[in-house]
C-alpha cells in the first residue's frame, strides 16, 4: 500500500509533464525530444528562488516562468525554421537532441554538473487512509489535479482551447477559418514549458537533490506514459501516467528499485505489441500502422 | 606525441566501423535506431567473455561473468558479430513490425536503457557495474611485440577492418538488396506495389546492422581490454548518429568523414582554446555546447551533409535512356534524384 501511495504521487508528476507533451504533440505534430529540458529549467528556477525565499508558491512561478521562457525560444528559434522547410522526423529528433544538450552543458557551466540540494515544502507525514504522506506529496497531488483539470477547462470551454483542437485537427483547414495557427503553436509552446517546468520543481522537490540530466533522464518514462496512454490523447496521458506510476513504484516494493524503469518500459514494449494505438483511443485517427 | 597520434587514429578507426553501422539502420534503411550502441556492447561483452577465462569469483572481486572460455581472438570476434546480429533480429522482429519513425526511436531506446539496467545491475551476468576486464592483448601471445609494436599492429588491424566492412557495405549497398532497402525507404508503398516484403527487408537491413556493431565493438573491447556498463550510453549513440547526418545520410564516405569530425575533430578543436583547457569544469561542457551547435547549424544550412548520396542513374543504356524520363522501377523519387534528400524527402517517415 505504501507503494501505491508513491506511486500516486510520481504518476501525478509524470502526468503533469506528459500531458503538457501530448498538448504540444498534438498541436504542433513534432516530438521534441528536448522535453526534459524543460522540466529541469523549471527546477532549477526553483532551486534558485529558494536561496531566497522559501515562499512555495513564488517558486512554482519562477518553474513556470522558466518552462515558458524556453518552450518559447525552442519553438521561435529551433523547431520552426525546421518545420518550415518540411524536416524529417529524423532531422527533428537529431535536432532536439542536440537542443537538449546545449541546455544541459549550460546549465551545467551555470551550476555545476554535481548534484543540487532542493527543499520545498514540509516533511511532516501524515496518514490517510492506507496511504503515508508528506505535506508535500499532497501538495504535489493537489496541484497535479488542479492544473489538469484547469487544462481541461481550458481546451474545451475557452476559445483558444477550440482553436488549439482547430491547430490539432488540420492546419491549413484552421488557417483558412481565420485561426492564427502560429500564434496558437507559440502559445501551445508557452503552456507546455509552463506546466513541463512546473513538474520539474515538483519532481526535484520528491528527489531532493538533482543535476542538470534530472529532466533527460525522466524523459522515457514520460514517452512511455504518453505512447501507454495513446500519444497526443490528453486523457489517454493521464490514465498512462498513472499506470506508468503506479507500476514504477510498486515494483520498487517487489524488486530491486534499480529496475524501476526498465518495468515502465516492459509496460511500453507490451502495449506497443499489443496495442500500439494506445490505451485511449480517439475514434478518427491512428498514429501508428 | 607519436602515440597519441596511434591511439586518436585507432579509436577512429574503430568509430568509422561503427558509425557505418549507424548508417546502415538510419541511411539505407532509414529508421531512428537508439538500441545501436547495445549491439555495440553486446558484440564487446560477447567478445570479452569468449575471450576470457572462467571467472573465479573471490570475496575482494565478487562479481563474475558467464561463460568464460578462452577463445582466441578471431573466433571470438566473429561469433560475437553473429551474436549482435541475433540481438538485432530479435529487436527488430518487436520494432519494425508495425512501427515507425519516433516510436521505434522510443522503443529501441528503451530497449538499450532495459540492457544497461540488467547488466549493470546483476552482478554475476556480465560483472555488474564493475563490468568485464583483464583482457591479455590479443593475438600478441603469437606476436610477441612490445607496447609500441603492438600498438602499430592494432592500428593496422582495425583499419584493415574498417576497409573490409566499408567494401563489403559498399557491395551491398549497389547489391539488388540495398537498392530494394533504398526503395523501401524512400516510398515504401511504391516498394511494397513491386512486390518487396518491407518488414523482412527492413529486419535484414536492421540485424545487418546490429552486425556491423558488434563487430565494431569486438574490436573496440580487444582495444580497451575491459568493457563495462559505462563505457556505452545513449549520448554514445547520439554522437554516432550526429556523425551520419553531418557526414551525409547514407554515404559511407561521407559518414566516415563526419564521424570523424565529431569524435575525434572536435575534442582536438577544443584543445586549441586555452580558456576552454584551462578551466577544466566548464571546458568539456563549452565543446559539448559548440559540438551540438554545429549540428544545428549544419541541418540548416547543409541538410543533405558534407558528401551527399548518389544520385540514382539508370544504366540500362540505349537510345530511350537519352530522353529524360521516369525509370519503370523508380529506386528514387525526383526529389531524392537530385540529392536534397534529407531535407525533403518527407514522406518517409510519415505516420501512415
């Protein structure tokens, strides 16, 4: 039961991160291997505010802030000129890859390349139920719940949201109805760090210590909760980021803990043999043959 | 300096062989394969434990490995070969199935970090963290040479073998398999309309190059004379794939040329700035920076790379070969014909 309950928590942070992937997946069609990155930025902003203040939710705003920052300058600087000239998948990938390690060499001449401590929150435990947690795994779970759900809100109640659905469905079609498809990707790219970077900060906060590989390191897990899920399905990644999560911690309980991940990819290999559309489908479209 | 020199040269080497292995799964075949640098470590885990002697497991070295039969040098090497090739059919029988594009980059990656995990972890299949050493070097039991010789003679092995696996690549690059891989890639539709089996095509040009990689990393264990979990990441990887792209997708010259420039130009580069050596903490970092830059730059401004592909010609002959036209097989889609095929050429990878 102890297991279930980390797992609750690492699926609500592994949801977060993936959500925001599938939101820019589906919107921009690129898979931007740099994804992690964004995450770690996002923690190390908090790490930053910390020294500080140790005002919780400033540092929330400082991951987010960052997160934001560079979604946006990925998509101005590297993903659109590419895109633009029809790049292959396979230009895109070498692309975000190398993006992803000029943002760990940087951070890692800014901060070093040894591991940062990073407190948030209180360690007070308490019990709920069958669960055990810490003040600030509820907090973890509560913001995981609130940001989705006003994610929820946002794509299906507010305009942009129908535009995002518009980008997502067929470009050229929402182009010709009047929608700004750039500024709608851009703004995709914006909410994706934003809420990526927020998942990063609370990430360092469960790990207490990290390096400027936190996010890349974290970033299978997140492709395995999305593909587990059905890639660019929203829903599909929250349902896969909980069972990505709860097989990951659970596991721990069983097995040696070293093996965590390689259970999420055993997950991964077994829906892509066998359900390779994922978990959740949409009814209209297949992303794999 | 000299055996600097010798060192920088055979680890080159070693590295062109496996970056034309790269080259096989991602330019002829034209899939994003992160699981190559475990065909890399399991042709060199392979190697070593044929190589060695039974492991005698001792309260100060604990861990051990499986077999241990001390093999000479060039049996070893070619069954680990053969062994790599099995891995990779294995692997590619899962991936290339139904997959394509970014989940087979996805699931092979997951694939190498499920390896890495279950070698580094169990400390009596391949050593553990800890990994395979204390190789003798091999074949110098017949030679008898000194430091010096021995290492003249290494890197006049590997480079033999690099011009055996370039020429044995090259012949089947122009065989009627590699034109089939190429037409696969390039519009498998059409491919699949002439009749070709994609995925028995696609799974041959895969183990063929899980094959190469093994081999390569036979050699580059007999070179190290130990191997361990360390010694191959995804970063390894990434840095050979950057070698194609930057080289020219699918032209074994041209890839040889850029893995050269990424693996051993670039860290001799970033020797040339004193502020970069002096500082040992942000040096490595700042020549990662510039390496990862250049990659960019280059996929914008040369996405075909420094030697581009051939362009297809028909050599059929005859008076209709002088009027421009479409070949009744077409091999290449005009667009490739011309040799932008990197940059354009997107409709092979596309989700269908």
């Amino acid at each position: 039961m102890l297991g279930v309950g980390f797992g609750l928590v690492t699926a609500s942070i592994v949801a977060l991160s993936t959500v925001a992937m599938s939101l820019q997946f589906s919107v921009t069609r690129t898979i931007n291997f740099a994804h992690g990155e964004l995450m770690t930025v996002g923690a190390y902003a908090a790490y930053v505010v910390a020294k500080s203040t140790s005002d919780l939710p400033l540092q929330a705003l400082a991951a987010m802030a960052a997160g934001a920052v560079l979604g946006w300058v990925l998509n101005v600087a590297l993903f659109q000129p590419f895109v633009r000239r029809h790049a292959t998948k396979l230009v895109i990938f070498v692309l975000s890859v190398a993006a992803s390690f000029i943002i760990q060499n940087v951070l890692e001449i800014g901060f070093g390349g040894s591991y940062v401590d990073y407190q948030a929150g209180s360690t007070n435990a308490y019990n709920v139920g069958p669960f055990q947690w810490t003040e600030m795994d509820i907090v973890t779970m509560v913001v995981a719940v609130v940001v989705l759900v006003g994610l929820h809100l946002t794509i299906r109640r507010t305009k942009f949201g129908k535009a995002q659905r518009a980008v997502a469905d067929d470009v050229l079609l929402a182009r010709t109805t009047g929608v700004g498809a750039q500024r709608i990707i851009a703004l995709t790219w914006i909410l994706d760090g934003a809420i990526a970077g927020l998942a990063g900060m609370l990430l360092a906060a469960q790990v207490g210590s990290f390096t400027p590989t936190l996010g890349f390191g974290y970033l299978l897990v997140i492709f395995s909760a999305a593909i587990v899920g059905g890639i660019g399905q929203m829903y599909g990644a929250m349902l896969g980021a909980l069972v990505i999560g709860l097989v990951m911690e659970v596991s721990a309980v069983y097995i040696n803990p070293s093996y965590k991940e390689s259970m999420a990819f055993l997950i991964l290999v077994a829906v892509l043999l066998f359900r390779p559309q994922g978990i959740v489908t949409a009814l209209s479209e297949s992303n794999v043959q | 300096m000299i055996q600097y020199t010798v060192t920088v040269c055979t680890v080159g080497a070693i590295t062109a062989i496996l970056v034309l292995g790269v080259n096989v799964s991602w330019g002829w075949v034209g899939q994003i394969d992160l699981a190559y640098y475990a065909y890399v470590a399991i042709g060199a885990y392979a190697a070593m434990v044929l190589e060695l002697p039974r492991a005698h497991p001792s309260p100060t070295t604990p861990n051990s490995y499986i077999l241990g039969l001390h093999w000479p040098f060039i049996p070893s090497v070619l069954v680990a070969t053969a062994v790599g090739a099995a891995a990779a059919l294995v692997v590619g029988t899962i991936a290339l199935r139904r997959l394509r594009g970014d989940y087979i980059a996805i699931i092979t990656a997951c694939t190498a970090l499920m390896l890495t995990a279950v070698t580094s972890v169990d400390n009596h299949l391949l050593g553990g963290y800890i990994g395979v050493y204390g190789l003798a070097e091999p074949l110098n039991t017949a030679l008898h040479l000194g430091p010096t010789g021995y290492s003249y003679f290494y890197l006049g092995l590997c480079i033999f073998c690099l011009l055996l696996a370039y020429l044995v690549l090259e012949r089947i690059y122009k065989s009627p398999f590699g034109r089939s891989l190429r037409a696969v890639r390039e519009n498998d539709t059409a491919a699949a309309a002439f009749g070709r089996n994609l995925f028995w095509l696609r799974l041959r040009g895969y183990a063929l190059g899980g094959a190469v990689g093994a081999f390569g990393g036979a050699l580059f264990a007999n070179y190290l004379l130990a191997w361990n979990p360390a010694s191959w990441s995804l970063t390894e990887v990434t840095l050979l794939i950057a070698g194609v792209v930057v080289g020219g997708q699918a032209n074994s010259r041209g890839v040889i040329i850029g893995s050269v420039l990424i693996e051993s130009a670039l860290p001799q580069i970033s020797q040339l700035f004193p502020l970069l050596t002096s500082n040992s903490t942000i040096g490595p970092s700042i020549a990662s920076i510039l390496g990862a830059g250049g990659i960019i730059v280059m996929l914008r401004f040369r996405p075909g790379g420094i030697l581009r592909e051939r362009r297809a010609i028909d050599r059929t002959g005859g008076p209709e070969s002088l009027v421009p036209h479409v070949p009744a097989v077409s091999f290449a889609r005009p667009t490739t014909a011309t040799g932008v095929a990197v940059g354009t050429s997107s409709e092979v990878e596309r989700d269908a």
